[in-house]
C-alpha cells in the first residue's frame, strides 16, 4: 500500500523580511482650493446654525457631530483629512460608506453614482462656527488645504438620518448605537446620555449595555415621539428596533414514529480540542452522554425553552456524528463537546431585551478564552446593511481578533425572502470577518447546490464573501438526521443552516483531532476555505464553496501535488516575501498554483467604512530573471483578483486589500516558474486613518502546487527543502475512517 502524503508544514522557514517598494506620488486633483472653499463654506455655515438649534442638554460639553464625506476619488486611507481635523480641532468618531454622484472625479466621463466614505467628526460647536473664518486663512499648498479639496460634502448630523427604522407602531424598545470621544473618559458620553433620555421619558437598560471600539450599544425603551427627540442627542449614530431572535421551532416535531440508528462504541478521535456549542441547552434525557464533557446553563435562575432544548440537542449531534443515516451507525466522533445553554425560556417572551442577555452570554465564553473551536447556530432575525455594523457583529469580531479561536456561526434560513430589498442577505453576526459564516446546501454529493432556505451575500465589506463556506444543511427530499430528545438512540429529520454550520465545525475539529496542535485555529480556516469548491455556482449565493466530505482530501496530497503550510506573525507596515517550494530542477507542464491567505484582524466596529485594522497587500513575481530595467524586484504577475471582492469603485479606493480571507488559483507553464515569491505588505490602519502602534497578527498561508507531470512532485518538494520542510504527521493511529 503507497504511503498517505500528509500536509507539508513549517513554510513560514522559508519567508523573509525585505524592504519595500517606493510609493506612487500623489494623484490628479478634482478641485482647486478656490472651489472647493466655494462649494464648502456656504456648507461649513449651515452645519454650525444647524447645531446651534439644538438643545444645550442635547450637546453634553457643548458638542456637535457633523458629516464629512470624501470625494470618492480619494478614500484610500492615505488620503484621511488628519491635517485639517487637527488644526481646526474635530476629530473622526466613526464612518460609513454611503452612495453619491460626487460634482466632480479623477475619471474620464460625467461623474455617475458610486460609494465613498462619511465621516462622522466630533468637536465643540464654537469650532463649528469658526470653520468659515478658518478658510478664509488657509495658506495655499498646505495639507490642511490639500484635504479641503479631498472633501465633497459637510453637513449636519441631523436627527432624522439617526432613525435607521422606526419599525411598526407596536415597537417600543430600541437599539441605539453611541460614539463615545477616543480620547475622553467614556462615562462621560454615557452619563450625559442617560440623563438626556430621562428628561425626553426614554427608559435605558444600560446593565444590558456593550461596548465594542468606541461605539456604545444600548437598549433603551420608549414611544416613537421620545424616541425622535432622543435622536437629537449628538453623539447617537443609530437608532433601530430591537430585532427578535431568530426562530428555534425544529422543522419535524419528534412524532409517534421512530426511525432508529446505531451509535458507535468508540470514545472521540481525540480527548485534545476543545470545543463548545453555544445553544438552547439539552433535554434532561438525551442519548450523547458519552461525548458531552460538560453542560453548563449560563442562567441558572432561568427555565428551559423547550424547543431550544431539541434545537440543541440537535446542533449537539449535527457537530459529534454529521448527518445520520436512518438504520445506519453514526460516525465516531472526533472530540469531546461542552454544551453551553445561552438561550432560555426568557428568550421566546415578547421582551426582544433578552437578546442582549444572550449576546452577554456569548461575550461570557468568548472571554473565558476556555475553547478553540465554537459553533453558534442562532442570532438575531436581522439581515445585514451596508452601513452599520451591529452590536453582536461587534462584540464577537472584537473578541476572535487574536485568532486563537475557530467559531463557526449559521448564516440564517431567510434565503426564500425577496433579494432587491436585502432581506435574503446573511444575518447577524454572520458579518463577523474573524468568525466563519457557513450555508447550507442540499447534498452531501457532487451535484450539490445552494438549499433555497439558505440566505445569500454579498457580505459587507470587508468580508464581503460571505457567506464563506458551504456545509450539508438537509433539504425538503433529503434531511439532515440528528437525534431527538430521549435515552435511545431516535432520529429526527431537519433542516436549516443551524446544522450546517456545526457540521462544519466538525471537519474543522477533526483537522485538528488527526494532525494535533501544530495547526493553529487560523491554519485550519486557511485550510477549508483551499480545499472548498464552488462547482458552478455564484459567490453571491455559495461564498468560496462546500467543503468536501472526505476529510483526508484535505489533509493530504495525492499523486502530483504538493500543500505546504505557512503560519506566522506579520509586522504593521513591514514586507515579507513567502518564497514557493518547488524541486530542485523547476517544474515541467502545464501545473496550477492554488494559494489562500487567512488572517485575523483587530476591528472599528464605529468606523463601517473602515472596520478591519489589518490589510494584505499581496503580489505575484513568478520569476525573478523577469525585471525591468532600474526595479529591484522581479515583475509582478496578478494573482488575487480584486473583482471577487469589490466592486470597481471599492477596488479603486484600496478597499479589497482589507479582506481577511484572499483565496485564488491560476494555470501556468512550470517553466515560467523561477524561485517564485509572494510578496505580502502588511498595512495598518486605526478608524480609517494611519495607524499608530499597530501590533503583528497571526496569519496563515496554504499553497498547492498541481503538476500532472511530475508524480512524485511531493517527495522531491520534500527532497530539495530538506532541511526546513516536513510532512505534518498525524497524531493519532491511522487508517481512520474520517466521513
């Protein structure tokens, strides 16, 4: 029997530091200063009579927020108007992307609708009033007279613009996001606020408060006329119903009939990984014993949601055993689970406020920093938007930005809902760009597709490909068996994206079970985004595809092909050249290069139109006898098509480069392939703008070379990087039988 061909680890040996490129000069202008001074200074007027209307206690310390939005051509972060901010005294509390015909661009042609970035810019309201008279000093040439023309409008933050949604008459409790000042004291936004609420009748349940980057998330309750006047508070960015969770009802209640199976004898694969369903708790009667380490119910004072319990019971065995065969044994499970109960009786009352004590829940665990591999199968019943980012987006995006932790969470099974008006999109939090957002599809088989239950993308962006992988969910004509409430071993038919998504967790852990600890958490991300296939279906509906059922095709290299393992830090602002293994004599053929970069990025959760800290910049230089005249490095070649992520607007504005997954493949000649490289810039950036003390992130990198012409490609890879290349061995006896 031939020898099985693990995965080749410890690539990051063969990456080093260089120094980078010169930048660009600047680029065209779109207005002088002296239109610019005429376009904004009837603008800077108005803004400031705007918000000396509004009531003194509706200013704490005198305070306004305005909206400055960026001419699209200049929305790269290098462009961010530090200068005139500084000078004047405003500083930048958040941002958004926003659609506009801007008056004028550096394109060719008539200007037409696009996207750009509004900022949201905080000051006292003296300074407001002073910003006509400041232009009327501005020295020509200076960088504060350089962002003035980088500017297409300035106006207020009018209340009306803060009311995402009014929602029906009935509603009378409220998300409000807050913009808490970078650089004061945070209580002093909050005392202000409740204070305010209270003299316009508006109750605020500020124990069930987050905070995540410098927005304030609270649930406060009132009438729709309290509401509106709690909306001239000037540091309010969003007011909105509070959703409802998302329905548990399983799809077949557990009838008269039984369908029975078999479970297997085995203890799990491995007793390493740790692992944690963060559901609607377990029936006092279940059959998974065995595999449960521990439960825990997160409230004790509070009463089970029946339907939660068979809902988590479900989500339970979708993640130890995959879909069951009726009359079949399940599969061995590859770990132990522990069964955390976030959702309680409580949440199914009317009070929609009990989905902020799940989300405290969640936070609970995530701090407790206890697991490396979480599935959440619920959320709130809210599609994702464009402009703001939501307060359980933010909280668990915060809370994964180290990339110690694999968390798996379900898109959401409104995908029959109507598209045009974004409700068929992907639902909170599957936003998360440090979290896996999973689909369902139809089948386990080659000729699988997207179950129409399951919501659609685009994501926002970054995190624009979404949702990121597919998994086997069940469908009307081919359910997804898990066990049902009792002591025997009973199945239940489901369906829905609440299943897929731990029966992906369940390839993930069991990566992780075979190979052991020398994959990091992000590593195995990398992992299955590489080894995903769309078939032939859209991003918008499959994200980078399904992963395949047979876990050992992921794991190993057949004839031909060799996957090599890179995991390391990266440095803010630095370049690091990732050099491709190839044998001693170079490669012959057609072959194909497949690479995939994951990383984990710290987040703004205040700035949407700037929500990851960390950007790739990543170039192709297939051979270094190919360089120009005067360059120091080789050509580039494109590898990472930036129309997978963004529109052409988006790619034009730098925005592509800030997605945490970029992942391609392209066909080539192997003789055009001399010492190949990588090159990977690192950039940083804080609210939008430059950072400063930006630290390293984690990232990971998988790269499969496919030569038909060379079977033994594996060993001679091995062969010629002997010294720093080895196979990552298995940790557990073989063979495995890994379905």
């Amino acid at each position: 029997m031939s020898q099985t061909n693990f995965l080749i680890g410890r690539g990051e040996l063969l990456t080093h530091d260089i120094k980078g490129p010169k930048r660009m000069p600047g680029k065209a202008v779109v207005y002088t200063l002296a239109q610019a001074l005429q376009r904004l200074t009837p603008q800077f007027s108005a803004t400031a009579t705007a918000l000396d209307a509004l009531p003194a206690h509706a200013c704490p310390g005198d305070f306004g927020v305005a909206r400055l939005m960026i001419n699209p051509s200049y929305i790269a972060r290098s462009f961010f108007p530090v200068a005139m901010l500084r000078t004047v005294g405003l500083e930048s509390v958040g941002s958004r992307t926003v659609k506009v015909t801007p008056d004028g661009w550096t394109k060719k042609g008539a200007p037409q609708e696009c996207t750009t970035t509004e900022l949201f810019v905080a000051g006292k309201r003296q300074v407001f009033r002073h910003l006509t008279d400041w232009t009327q000093q501005i020295e020509l040439e200076s960088d504060e007279a350089l962002d003035l023309t980088h500017i297409e409008q300035f106006s207020v933050f009018t209340p009306h613009d803060r009311i995402a949604d009014y929602g029906s008459t009935r509603d009378r409790f409220f998300e409000v996001g807050i913009h808490l000042l970078p650089d004061e004291s945070r209580m002093f936004v909050q005392q202000a606020f409740v204070k305010y609420a209270k003299e316009v009748s508006v109750k605020v349940h500020s124990n069930l408060s987050f905070t995540a980057g410098n927005l304030w998330f609270v649930p406060v309750e009132g009438k729709h006329d309290d509401i509106e006047r709690l909306a001239e508070f000037v540091f309010v960015r969003i007011i909105r119903p509070v959703p409802k969770l998302r329905g548990m009802r399983p799809v077949h209640r557990t009838g008269e009939v039984s369908v029975s199976c078999n479970l297997p004898a085995e203890q799990p694969l491995s007793s390493e990984p740790k692992v944690a369903i963060l559901d609607g708790g377990l029936p006092k009667q279940h059959a998974i014993g065995p595999w449960l380490r521990s439960y825990r119910v997160l409230d004790e004072d509070a009463q089970d949601d029946p339907a939660g319990l068979e809902h988590g019971l479900a989500v339970s065995s979708a993640f130890l055993f995959g879909p069951i065969q009726p009359n079949g044994t399940a599969a061995r499970p590859f770990a132990y689970v522990d069964h955390l109960r976030v959702l309680d009786k409580d949440a199914g009352t009317e009070d929609p406020l009990e989905l902020y004590r799940t989300l405290g829940f969640i936070e609970q665990v995530l701090l407790s920093r206890q697991y490396q591999f979480i599935n959440l199968s619920l959320g709130p019943n809210l599609p994702i938007e464009d402009t703001d980012v939501h307060a359980w987006t933010s909280v668990i995006d915060d809370l994964l930005s180290d990339g110690d932790t694999l968390m798996t969470v379900s898109i959401g099974n409104n995908g029959q809902m109507d598209r045009a008006s974004g409700n068929a999109r992907v639902q909170v939090p599957s936003d998360c760009v440090n979290a896996l957002a999973v689909g369902a599809a139809n089948d386990t088989e080659a000729d699988w597709a997207r179950a129409p239950y399951s919501a659609v993308g685009p994501g926002r962006s970054p995190g624009v490909v979404k949702p990121d992988l597919m998994a086997f969910g069940g469908n009307a004509d081919n359910y997804f068996h898990v066990l049902s409430p009792g002591k025997k071993a009973a199945l239940s038919p489901q369906l829905g994206t609440s299943f897929a998504s731990p029966y992906l967790l369940r390839s993930a852990v069991g990566i992780r079970s075979i190979l052991g600890a020398e994959l990091s958490p992000l590593a195995i991300k990398a992992l299955l985004v590489h080894a995903a296939d769309t078939a032939t279906h859209d991003k918008l509906e499959v994200g980078w595809g399904k992963v395949p059922e047979d876990l050992m095709s992921i794991i190993t290299c057949p004839e031909g092909v060799a996957r090599v393992v890179y995991q390391g830090e990266l440095k803010p602002g630095k370049y690091l050249r990732a050099s491709l293994p190839l044998p001693v004599r170079g490669l012959n053929g057609s072959i194909r290069l497949k690479a995939t970069f994951c990383y984990a990025s710290p987040t703004d959760p205040q700035d949407a139109a700037a929500y990851t800290r960390a950007g790739l910049e990543v170039v192709f230089r297939p051979s270094d006898e190919k360089i120009k005249d005067g360059k120091a490095n080789a050509d580039t070649k494109s590898f990472f098509d930036m129309k997978k992520y963004a529109t052409e607007e988006e790619r034009r504005s730098d925005m592509g480069k800030w997605e945490t997954v970029l992942h391609s493949a392209k066909n080539m000649r192997g003789s055009t392939l001399k010492n190949p490289v990588f090159d990977i810039h690192y950039n940083a950036r804080e609210a939008g703008g430059r950072a400063t003390g930006a630290e390293k992130i984690r990232y990971a990198l998988i790269i499969t070379v496919e030569a038909p012409k060379h079977a033994d490609l594996y060993n001679e890879i091995l062969r010629a990087y002997a010294k720093t290349l080895v196979p990552i061995q298995p940790q557990v006896s073989l063979p495995i039988r890994v379905r």
